[in-house]
C-alpha cells in the first residue's frame, strides 16, 4: 500500500511567504515548514514593505504575518494586501493579541491568528486549515468573536434593510448560531431534527456566500440580521 501511495503524483506544493522581523525565528520557521513535503517557502520577508512588493511579484497561497512588523505593522499590510487584492490566505503570527485585534484582522482579511508559543503540530493544522478555506481562531468560540466584533465597531454596522432571501426559520437558527448554539442544541431548541438543521445552515451558507459557521456569525453582524426589528 505504501508503494502505491508514494507512485502516485504529488499535488503542487503549498507555497507559503514568511513575514517577520527576526531572523532567527524566520531561519526556523524555514526549516521546520520546508521539513513538511507538501509545503515550500516562497520567500522571506523582514518589513511590511517587503512583505507586500514580494506578495505581489510571488504566487503564494499562504502567507505568514509578524504582527508587530518594522515599516508597516501587520495591520496596515492586511489593509494593503486587500487593496490589492492578493489572493494569498493570511495567517497573523502573533506573542499576544486581544480579541478585538483577532475580530479587526478577520475583517481586514485574514484567515486567522497562531501565537507564538503554539506547538509545531497546531502551527501545520492552521496553515492545512486556512488552505482548506477555513479560518483558524485558537480557543475563540464564535460567539465570543461575535460579542467583540460588535463592540468594536456598533457604529459602522448598517440599518438592517434586507434579509438575503432567508425563511424565518433559517433568520431563526442563524440567531442561533451568532449565539454559539451547536447543530443539537438547534434541532432541541427548534424541535427539529439535526439532519434539517445541517440543511437549513447549507442552504444559508449559500445564500450568504460562506462556508462556515464563523464567517456566516461575522455576515450576519454586519449586516444586522440579529436584531429585533422592533
């Protein structure tokens, strides 16, 4: 069996860039990805500045970010990264972040946040993660995300003008969702069954342009569709 695993052709390599100020962490973050045989380093980079003239000459899929980052911190390359339009998945690197960072940078673009004293094991997971479309938040729960996107920024959020095509049941449960409700909390709280739950989240994650809880809780906030309409 293993024989014919290896004849089989290799997909093409995840290629990721590195983006941090020092470079003895950037030296063995190198090593220990290029030590994956699915992964390749495309380049390093030392500044924000760096970091985006690379983005653009380089096709990346991933893309590692110091945050506290020389000439342009990881903030403002996110904001740069999006302008233009950068197809490459962000990963924030990270000592510390506060949760209103975490929602700030999910709304800038990227995919998710890694500490610095993650395991080599959680640091693979989230980049297979973010490859595979979904975002990578740690120990946040959605709903806590919710609860701090909203404070962050009650001001922005939009009059609730339209409801993109949604059942009431469907604006039910994705109530329910924002509020961290699990698949079976949902069917006992509806009286349903799960197998229509999961039916009713994929026909939301459709109609929404989503494919997974977080980003469906983050559009719904934004778009106010939580809210009473008295």
């Amino acid at each position: 069996m293993a024989t014919l695993a290896k004849s089989s052709p290799n997909p093409r390599p995840i290629r990721i860039l590195i983006a941090d100020d020092h470079t003895l962490f950037r030296d063995g973050l190198r090593k220990l990805l290029e030590s994956e045989e699915d992964f390749e380093v495309a380049g390093e980079a030392a500044d924000g500045e760096m970091l985006l003239a690379m983005a653009r000459k380089t096709t990346a899929d991933i893309i590692l970010l110091d945050l506290a980052m020389p000439r342009q911190d990881g903030m403002e390359v996110l904001r740069e990264l999006a302008k233009a339009q950068i197809p490459a998945r962000t990963l924030l690197l990270t000592v510390s972040i506060e949760k209103a960072q975490v929602v700030q940078a999910l709304k800038l673009g990227a995919y998710g946040v890694v500490l610095k004293e993650s395991t080599t094991q959680r640091l693979i997971e989230s980049i297979r993660c973010v490859m595979a479309g979904q975002y990578w938040v740690g120990r946040e729960s959605v709903s806590d995300l919710v609860k701090a996107l909203r404070s962050v920024s009650p001001a922005e959020a939009k009059p609730r003008n339209r409801e993109f095509g949604l059942t009431p049941r469907e604006l039910e449960i994705v109530t329910l969702v924002v509020a961290g409700y699990s698949n079976p909390e949902i069917a006992q709280h509806c009286a349903i069954s799960e197998q229509t739950v999961k039916h009713h989240i994929s026909n939301i994650f459709d109609k929404f342009g989503v494919s997974n809880r977080l980003e469906l809780a983050l559009f719904a906030v934004n778009h106010r569709l939580t809210e009473s309409n008295s």
